[in-house]
C-alpha cells in the first residue's frame, strides 16, 4: 500500500473517529449513560466490535472503553512524503473506522429511528435498509453454505448512469454475489439509478442498499463478522480466527466509483484487515499487493465494463456459471425476484388456472434427449393478462435412475425456474404458480425455455444418474387434466412410500455435511423420520445425493449397535460423528432435546428449547419476530443453538420433524411440546391433529399455547393448568 494511501487512510480515520465521538458525547450529554443501543433484531451486539474485541456496547456508557480503544489504533497524522512502515498503521486506523462507524450507527438508530426502513425490502418512500436483522441474515445465510452466493461486493459510490449501473449489478448478479450499495456522493445513488431503470432492489434481488452514507460500509464488514460468528463457530473476540476465516471463506471485495476520499480510504484500509481488496474506476496512486489480501489489495483506474471481471479476478473468486441458451439472464440472484401487479404478462396455476408439475422416469428407449415441446398456446401467441392453463411433465431415464430419486430431481424445479429472469415460481406438484413478467416476454421469452433450463440443469446437477431428459408442456385444458391425474397417482405412491419407512425398518442413516464450510464441528443426521434441520434434505436426498456425489456432504453411516434406544444413540453414528467433527462431538443422541443433542450451523427452520418451569418445550420459527416464553427472540436462541456446538436445552429442528413419531422420544414425545408461534401451529395443524390422534391424544392440538396465550414462562404455566396439558404430570427433566 502506498504512502499516499496510507496517509489518507489515516487522515480519513481521524475525520471519522472524531465525527463518532462527537456524536457520542452529544448523546451521552442528551440520554445517559445507561440508555439502550442496538441495531434491531440482532444477537450479536454491534458485530464488527463485539467479534474482534469481544465487547458488548449494550449501553450508550459501554462506548467509552471502545473509543479508548479507537484512539490505542490511531496512528499521529502523517504527511504524504514522510517515511514510515506504512501498512500496519494504516490497517489499524482502518480497524478504528470500523468501530467508530459502528458506533456511529447505533447512535443513528436511536437518534433517528425512522431513517432506516423497518421491512425486508425497500420502501419507495425509503429504500435504505440499515443493518440485516437476524432474520434476514440466517436466511440469506444458507446461500453461503451452499455456495449459491459465492461472495459479496461492497458498492461504494455511484457508477457514471443508470444504464452502467444496471448493467454492472446484472453482471455480478449473474455471477451469484450478492451487492451491498453505499454512499450517495451527489446526484442519484446506485439504488435509485436501478430503480430509475426498472431494476428490483433488496434482499430478494440481492441487490441490498444498505446506506446513504460511507459510515454504513460498516453493515457490510458486520454481516462478514456474523458469518463467522454463527455458521463458522469463531468466537467472540477471537479477531485473528475471524479475520482469517472471513479471507479464506467469505470472498466479498469492495467497489469504488468516483473520486476517492481520505474517509474512503479509511474504509478501504479497513476492509483489507479481512482480506477484502478494493477495485476502483478512479486514479489511484502506487498500490504494492500486500500479501494481506489474496492479490493487490487496490487497483485503480479500472474501465466501469471491466471493473467486476477485475474484482473477481483480483479476490480469487471462484465463480462457476453456466450459461443457458435462453434470452433472459439467468442464476440464483433472480431467485427471490417478484413479479408484482404492474409487472406482470399472466400467471398459471396459483388458483388462476390448473397447474401441475411433475417428473417420472422411463425407460431409455421412450425418450429423445434434450426434446422440448410446448402443445397448445405459447406465449408470445396470447394477449397479455390472458391466463394459461399449465403443465410441467418431465420424463427422464438413467442406468443408475430409481423412482425414489422422482421427489428429489421434481423439487428443483422451483428454484430453477425462479432462477430466470422475469418470472416467479411458488408452490409444487398440483399447488404450483408461475408468474411471467413483461419484461421477459419483452426479451422472447418462450415456454421452450422452460424446458431448455430444467434440461440443461438436471443434466448438469444429476448427470450422475440421468441420462436422458425431455420435458412436455401443455396448456390445453385437456391436456392439463391428463396430466393432472397422471401426477395424482405418481404423488400417492410416493407419499405411501416415503410413510412406510421408520428409523427401525432401515439399517443406514445419512450424514449431510454441507455446512461444514461455515459451522466446522457440526454434522447433521439425516434418518427417515427425522428431516434435516433446514428442511430441505430427507433420508431420500441423502441417498440420492451419495449416489450422485459418492464423496460428498452426504454419506451412509451404518447404525451399528444400539446403545440407548430410547435416546437414540448408535455405535455408527457416535463413530462417524467423532471423526467428521474431527473430535469436537464425541456423542450423539438422535432423539433428544437434553442429552448431547444435535448439532447446528444456523440454518435450521426452528429452535426447540426447553421451559423448566413449563416441564415442557417449546418451538419456535424463524419467520416468528416477537418474545418467546424462554425470555429470548429467535435471533438470540439462535446464536445458542447454532455454530456447531452441543448445548443441551437448545436444538435447531425442522418444522417437519414437529409430526415425527421420533420427536423429542427421550423426553417423552409429543406430550413434552407446549408452546409454537400461531403461525407454525396453523402452518402444521392438519399434519398436527393427524399425529395427535395416532397417540390417543385427540384433543392434544388445542392444549398447545401459542403467544395469544401468553409469551412468558409464568403465563404460559397457567395456560397449561387451565387446559389440563400432559407435560405437567410428566417426570421432571430439568
């Protein structure tokens, strides 16, 4: 790093740290010491702070230590032409920043509780969205297990129009990053340029405006400080672990558009504390790569039509997309893109008309590779607002192909079809609902190119199992009702199959390891009744995917000998847990809640956690913002729950494990469960009231409280003695 940057760097630091601390005293003067500060909904404190020093600013008095701390980093101001060993200072000032700003934020949150909008999504009146609360953040997270969002790209300032902007969000949302924006320098800021060109912006688009002002960069630098803290089980105050582990695994860079202020600088500076470089279109002094960051940590003078190829290449970024012969873009930063009202062309299924999905296998013979047909009338041959009927049917064969790989290929078409630019997708097999933008019709888009993505991408995600495919698409009424009932049956039999098989009747688990790359301990156990914890891996996924990838996250793990049934503790999985945790879990109980119970990275659907005075659990989902019983929101159970470790009390589930017959079994099953949000009893109640009835317990559902019965401990214990529940007359298990 030059001497000139540094110095600026430098200089931007104390501009920054002067402007926080100001900030600070005037609020201390106005609120006091003990007034609360936090950024909403969020278990990590003010996460840049809390993961490298370890600090919990809770209070508006808890910030003195941290500007005590500010000014230790400060190195004295230095002139352009004065030598000095120039990095180590200048990363120290850029730590500094990151404090000072996040400081500077929380402040702002209390000061100005309506800058910030207080939805998921931008607003038109606000499109600033302000730090991620927790919600949002484990929900996006999974996308960095999986490796659908490879990395990040931190705008800051704003690209020369709005056609440049959109076509450099396009290009790294085709590259799967998500795009943090930053800083409006005059005139419209990158959001506004996306939303002047027609672009959908926010969590959903990954197109995420975090701020209108440099100090927010911090957002970005916190959401990487999470990542490490919640999936990759770095612990608080450990800043070497989560510096290193943000560089070898979060590959996010910083873009700069326009000249480049010492309060830049320091940001930039900053950023390479975590390996993140940063790419600008402005001239920019000598830049010396810094071995900090994977090459250069600054390159400059960048042309806007190369800058994000260059910042891919410069942050050693894999990225691996293929391209599909469709006119529309296409890749998981679509995935979330809603096509509303005035958008739209005309919609199928969703209640509007028939529709239905689903995929068989055949014989080798019966199918042509790669044959797309569309029988009855195709989109560009309606008029816009006239609704089609539809059906999806895919017919695939393969040597190593079974039936009970069907469910597992069919489920992909949802985020498949989403992954095209200009439509929508909800729902499966007879329930689904497909919504085509104008945009896309605008573009050509034909409903051939429905069955061109679903053929090159199964083919791509299961060629080791599929060797030929070729999908139908009908939109007659006939046609449609055909396949209706074809699907009825195909769904029947794998529903009866799917049900007919228990824990007992099969001798081989799956392990599904996928998180791994962020929660380095934990291993899940996939068994046939009990789903994986995010919800998305059944035992048949397991097996599917080992067939697929036989050295992959997921592996057949023999049971071996029972050790404790009623627990559900096997010599084989206590084995394989050892080694694939590389030591951290020795043992594992696959049916309960307070003896070494199953690990976690973060992305379950739900938290089960034990209420002593209740003798019961509860459960809560993530969608659920609001007090559990337990005392704690979602977002600070989830942060006991998850990072791989074993914490007895306290375990992520999936909202299907709630009607297993195997649920919470050590501590007496069903009748322990005494407390879900409304929203998760209503989403399960069919399924609910079924399973209740197969324990002779008819009545059961309407004993379990929800928070209109009380969202604590105390009122939840006189709801269940006003209702007779079972879990009071249960043997004690705290």
């Amino acid at each position: 790093m030059s001497k000139i940057i540094c110095s600026a760097a430098i200089r931007g630091a104390h501009k920054i740290v002067d402007m926080a601390e100001e900030r600070y005293e005037a609020a201390l003067k106005k609120y006091g010491a003990e007034q609360e500060v936090a950024f909403p909904n969020t278990a990590y404190y003010l996460p840049t702070i809390y993961s490298m020093l370890g600090a919990k600013v809770e209070r508006i008095g808890d910030m003195k230590e941290i500007f005590q701390e500010c000014r230790k980093l400060l190195p004295e101001m230095v002139s352009d032409n004065l030598w000095l060993p120039y990095l180590a200072p200048a990363l120290d000032a850029g730590m500094a920043t990151f404090f000072a700003e996040e400081m500077f934020e929380v402040i702002r949150y209390l000061e100005e509780p309506n800058f910030y909008t207080k939805t998921e999504d931008p607003l038109a009146d606000n499109i600033w969205l302000g730090a991620a609360d927790d919600v949002v953040f484990r929900k996006r997270g999974v996308e960095f297990v999986d490796g659908s969002a490879p990395g990040f790209a931190a705008i800051m300032g704003t690209p020369a129009d709005p056609e440049m902007a959109s076509k450099i969000a396009l290009e790294l949302q085709e590259k799967n990053l998500y795009i943090f924006m930053h800083d409006q320098t005059g005139g419209l800021s990158m959001p506004e340029q996306l939303i002047k060109s027609g672009v959908q912006i926010g969590w959903n688009t990954r197109l995420v405006p975090f701020g209108k002002s440099y100090t927010t960069a911090v957002f970005a630098i916190g959401f990487a400080c999470r990542v490490a803290m919640a999936f990759g089980g770095i612990k608080p105050g450990d800043y070497k672990g989560n510096l290193i582990y943000n560089k070898d695994r979060t590959f996010a860079f910083v873009m700069a558009f326009g000249e480049v202020s010492d309060e830049w600088y320091a940001n930039a500076a900053g950023a390479i504390n975590w390996g993140f470089p940063t790419i600008s279109d402005y001239d920019i002094p000598q830049v010396l790569p810094t071995g900090i960051c994977t090459y250069e940590h600054v390159v400059s003078q960048v042309p806007h039509e190369e800058i994000v190829q260059k910042a891919i290449e410069v942050r050693g970024l894999k990225v691996s997309v293929t391209k599909i012969d469709i006119p529309m873009s296409f890749g998981p930063a679509f995935e979330g893109e809603r096509i509303r009202k005035d958008d739209l062309f005309m919609e199928c299924g969703g209640g509007r008309t028939p529709g239905v999905e689903v995929l068989i296998s055949k014989d080798m013979s019966e199918i042509e590779d790669g044959k797309v047909t569309v029988e009855g009338p195709d989109i560009q041959e309606i008029e816009q607002g006239h609704n089609l009927p539809l059906a999806i049917l895919v017919e695939v064969a393969g040597r190593e192909m079974q039936s009970d790989y069907e469910p597992i290929l069919e489920r992909q078409f949802h985020h498949l079809i989403n992954y095209i630019q200009g439509l929508m997708h909800m729902g499966q097999r007879d329930i689904m609902w497909l919504r085509i933008g104008k945009a896309a019709v605008e573009k050509g888009f034909s409903l051939t190119h429905i069955g061109k993505v679903l053929h090159g991408k199964l083919h791509q995600e299961f060629g080791a199992i599929v060797d030929k495919i070729q999908v139908k698409i009908y939109t007659t009424p006939e046609k449609v009702s055909e396949v209706m009932e074809l699907a009825k049956s195909v769904y029947a039999s794998r529903d009866e199959r799917l049900g007919s098989m228990t824990d007992e009747t099969e001798e081989v688990f799956y392990s599904c390891t996928l998180c791994q790359s962020f929660a380095p301990s934990h291993v899940c156990i996939i068994t046939p009744e009990r789903i994986g914890m995010c919800g998305a891996y059944n035992w048949l996924d397991g097996k599917a995917s080992y067939q697929i990838n036989p050295t992959g996250p997921n592996q057949p793990i023999a049971k071996g000998d029972c050790l404790d049934q009623a627990l559900g503790i096997f010599q084989g999985i206590n084995e394989f847990v050892g080694q694939a945790s590389r030591g951290a879990v020795t043992e594992l109980a696959c049916y309960s809640l307070m003896n070494s119970p199953m690990t976690a990275c973060g992305c379950f659907e739900a938290i089960a956690a034990m209420l002593p005075q209740c003798n019961g659990i509860m459960v809560v989902n993530r969608d659920y913002m609001g007090m559990t019983p337990s005392g704690m929101k979602f977002t600070t159970l989830a942060g006991m729950a998850g990072g791989g470790a074993q914490t007895p009390g306290f375990m992520g589930v999936s909202k299907h494990y709630l009607t297993s017959p195997k649920l919470f079994l050590a501590e007496g099953g069903l009748s322990r469960l005494v407390w879900l949000p409304k929203m998760l009893k209503e989403e399960l109640k069919d399924k609910l009231i079924e399973r209740c009835q197969a324990v002779g317990m008819p009545d059961f559902y309407d004993k379990i409280a929800t928070e209109e019965n009380g969202t604590t401990e105390e009122e939840i214990l006189e709801f269940l003695k006003k209702v007779g529940h079972p879990a009071l007359e249960m043997e004690a298990v705290v």
